[in-house]
C-alpha cells in the first residue's frame, strides 16, 4: 500500500490530493485507472 501511495503521489500529487480531500467523486475511473496502471507498471505485473 505505502508503494501504491508512493507512485499516485509522486505521480499525481495534485489529483491525489483533490480526491482525498474530497472523498467523494461521481466517478473517477481514469485517475483509478491511471493509477492502476501506474502500480501495475511499478509492480511488474
């Protein structure tokens, strides 16, 4: 988890921010996707 926290951050920090701040989105498919993929790549799956 703290690596998947690591790349969204160093990623996209101003976006994770948002979100968590906000807590609620209608629907943030491509911020969950981007950061899926993101992981996904980090992890080497």
């Amino acid at each position: 988890m703290s690596k998947q926290e690591s790349v969204s951050k160093e990623k996209l920090p101003e976006i994770k921010s948002s979100d968590k701040e906000t807590g609620e989105k209608p629907a943030p498919t491509e911020r969950d996707h981007y950061v899926y993929e993101s992981i996904i790549a980090e992890i080497g799956y």
